[in-house]
C-alpha cells in the first residue's frame, strides 16, 4: 500500500525517514552479527556474507577494506524497444525518432482518407445502410434486410499508419431504433478497400457537404498518432519487419520520394 503522506518507511524496522538499505538498526545488527562471526570463528562464508552486506549499506567492506563502487546504472539494461543495451525505453532515441517517423507516416494516410471522405461526403451525419440477416416476425425465419443509420461520430484518432482504412472508427444510429448504435467501419468508396475488416463497411447514401466535414486541429500532420498505435504500447519491442516493409513506403510518400519498381 502506498504512503499517501509521503513519508518512506524502512521495510526493515517499519519506522519512518528512511528506507531498508539506509537503516541504522539494520546495520547495527548487521555489524553485531559480522563481529560475533568473527569472534565465534564461524565459517568464512558466514564472515564475508556479513562484511557485504555491510559494504552494500556503508560503501566500505570491513573485512577487506576494499570500498564498493557504486553500480553503473547503465550496466546490465538493456532497451525494451530496440534491445539495445545501456539504455532504458524512456532515453532510447530509437523510439522517438520512430514516433517522428509514424507521425510523419500518418500524415499520409490521414490526408489521404480526408480527401476521400470530402470527395464522397462522408461524415457526421452521413446516412448510410447496413444489410445483414434479420429475424422476420412475419415470415417466422431469417431474412436479408437493409437498415438505414446516420453517422454520430468519427474516431479520427484511431485512424493512422496501423488502421489506414478506417476499421471501427464510424459510430452511426438506427433510423428505426436509436438503440442500436453500431461502431462500423468507413464506406469502401471512403477506406479505399474492400479487404475484410473486424467491422461491418456500410454503404454510402446521403452524403454530408463537404465543409462541414473537419478533423481536428493538427490531425493530417499526424499529430499524436503514436499515442493510438499498438506498436509503441509499454512492453512490445520494435517491429522492424513492419517498418521495414510497410512504413518505409509511407515515409518515402511523406518525403516526396516516388516509388520504384
């Protein structure tokens, strides 16, 4: 449980101002039992574990007088991201020269879907209709129906290098029943394909001037597209086949570089 006043306590005598590897009750019992060795003549493995214990909490080993560095922080760590050693993920330059770069990639993609969603009228209130199988009171079986909803809100934030089609970013209404509020994914005349997708793809059929459809500030310069991508979550390593395969030909797009064959 945390000390919500903020004082430490020792884990060692449970008093407060210090902490376990500074505690003067600790060393005092650690110097007491270091002597004791020493004048029992218990076995040497008892003596030097002591004196190290001491050497861990004084800087000095009493036994050999050899003084104890302090650890190089940097010794041992290596980088969760790039998996390079000597550094942590907070200080590795490697990731943050990769959140310059998706950000840069998704400038791209995000111009790109602006401009389809301008050029079809796709926005909040689009009207659009989802065909799928319904059940038929009448006719007591499943049957093919076409439901009309109008879209309520765009997930801009999700849509990036990761999600270049728009996957589950479209919350749209029932006309008939406003208690289905579906997450769909963009129009294919708006994603740009017809790939399957984790949410259903509507049909477009109302369009929404084009004016009145506005992303946020900053969003087609791929402002804060690394916040919303998998890729960067705490823990997970660099994916260099994805950078490698799929992002270097969006950066090149941002850089202006024309592809080759």
């Amino acid at each position: 449980m945390g000390n919500y006043n903020g004082t430490v306590h020792c884990g060692h005598c449970y008093q407060g101002g210090h902490n376990a590897r500074t505690c003067p009750r600790k060393l005092e019992r650690l110097q007491q039992q270091y002597a004791d060795s020493k004048a029992n003549g218990s076995d040497s493995h008892y003596v030097e574990y002591y004196a190290q214990q001491i050497a861990k909490m004084t800087g000095t080993n009493p036994e050999t007088g050899a003084t104890r560095k302090r650890r190089n922080e940097s010794y041992g760590r290596k980088c969760s991201y790039c998996r390079e050693g000597g550094h942590s993920r907070r200080t590795c330059s490697s990731i943050k020269e990769d959140h310059r770069n998706y950000r840069r990639m998704a400038s791209v993609v995000r111009k790109d879907m602006l401009a389809r969603m301008q050029e079809h009228g796709f926005g909040i209130g689009s009207l659009v209709t989802l065909t799928g199988n319904q059940w038929n009171e009448e006719a007591g079986e499943y049957q093919d129906a076409t439901s009309a909803y109008l879209v309520t809100k765009i997930k801009w934030e999700n849509i990036g290098p990761h999600n270049q089609t728009g996957d589950n970013c479209v919350k749209a209404i029932s006309v008939k029943d406003p208690s289905d509020q579906p997450w769909l994914s963009m129009p294919d005349s708006v994603s740009g394909s017809a790939d399957s997708r984790y949410s259903r793809a509507p049909d477009l059929v109302g369009a929404t001037p084009p004016e009145k459809i506005n992303p946020p500030s900053a969003w087609t310069a791929g402002a804060r597209a690394e916040e919303n991508a998998g890729c960067f979550e705490k823990g997970q390593s660099r994916d260099s086949y994805w950078f490698r395969q799929y992002g270097s030909a969006l950066l090149d797009r941002w850089a202006g570089i024309e592809p080759t064959e």
